[in-house]
C-alpha cells in the first residue's frame, strides 16, 4: 500500500510520539506499598476533643491510614485502599478498632518525582462491643518524596469527619512507602 507523502510525517511523528509514551509509562511505577510512621490528631466537636501522638503511628489507621497499598493507574492518579487496626488489652480485657477506607490521590507533578498531591477519601470504622460502623469521610494534602527508585516518604494533613457522633479530626502525618512493579 502506498502512503502519500504528505501523510508520512504526521505518521512517522505519531508512531514516535506512542513510542515515547509507552516507554515513559514503563516507567510509571505500577504499585506503592506503605505503612504509617508517625501521626498526631487533634479531635474537636462534641465529646471528641483528643489529641494523640504516636511513633509508629497513634490510632494505627484509625484517622491515618495504617497500611496502604496505592494503585496507580495513570501518570498523575492513584487509588488507594487502606487499612488500620488498633488492638489494646490490659486485665484479660482486649478491644480492637478496624478501620477499612479508600482513597483517591492526585499527584500535581506526576508519581515520577518529588510532588504535593491532594486527596479524598471514605471509609468505615469497626470497634469491638459497638453496635454502630461508623463512616468516615476526608480530605487533605500532602507531599510525597521519592528516595532513589523504589523508596518513597510521605508528609501529609488531613481533615476527617466520622459519622454517628464520632467527629471531626485533623491529623498530620508521615508515612513510608516502597515502589513496586517497575
């Protein structure tokens, strides 16, 4: 088949340009893995006025997420599941809370480098001994740092609101993440 001469190079630009692209989106990392480092939250509104503080992480995914796996599914978007469990037991007596959320991030620079992102999330909240699951609701900012190819830091805020009287919170933390699927 022969192709007329003025179309061969808008063709040949095209076929370079699908080229570039899927090169650079082999590079797009595929999976990031992470856990909470360290968290401080600030409670308020009726009967939620509590502040706590924790190394690795206070309330382990209870208004931070605990664990999170982020899916990324385009240069700038990722999805995110994430989990969180508390346990306590003093005197035989143990108690849990199980926090299920997902969450949604936009990257501004991209996930291949260093960039503020912003976020929204829902999810909801299990306790031990209550008979109400709670939802939760929120969004924030932060700004994420990747450390050579496959380590990745996370700074973040966030405001949460928790239904059934459980709140408002707003939280700060710091999370470790690791890159997978390159």
């Amino acid at each position: 088949m022969k192709v007329c001469r003025s179309l061969r190079i808008p063709l040949i630009a095209g076929a370079v340009m699908m080229l570039t692209v899927s090169s650079a989106r082999a590079q797009d990392p595929k999976v990031e893995i992470g856990a909470s480092l360290a968290s401080l939250n600030f409670g308020f509104g009726e009967d939620n006025e509590v502040t706590t503080f924790g190394v690795p992480s206070g309330g382990f995914g209870f208004q931070n997420p605990g664990v999170f796996v982020s899916l990324f599914v385009g240069p700038k978007v990722a999805i995110e599941p994430q989990i969180g469990l508390f346990v306590a037991s003093q005197s035989g007596d143990t108690f849990h809370t199980v926090a299920v959320s997902g969450q949604v991030d936009y990257f501004l620079k991209g996930a291949q480098e260093n960039s503020p992102y912003v976020f929204g999330s829902v999810g909801t909240i299990h306790a031990s001994g209550s008979e109400e699951n709670p939802v939760s609701a929120g969004f924030g900012a932060g700004y994420r740092i990747r450390v050579g190819n496959t380590l990745t830091f996370r700074f973040d805020g966030r405001y949460t609101h928790i239904s059934d009287e459980g709140g408002n919170v707003v939280s700060f933390g710091v999370s470790i993440g690791g890159l997978l699927g390159r």
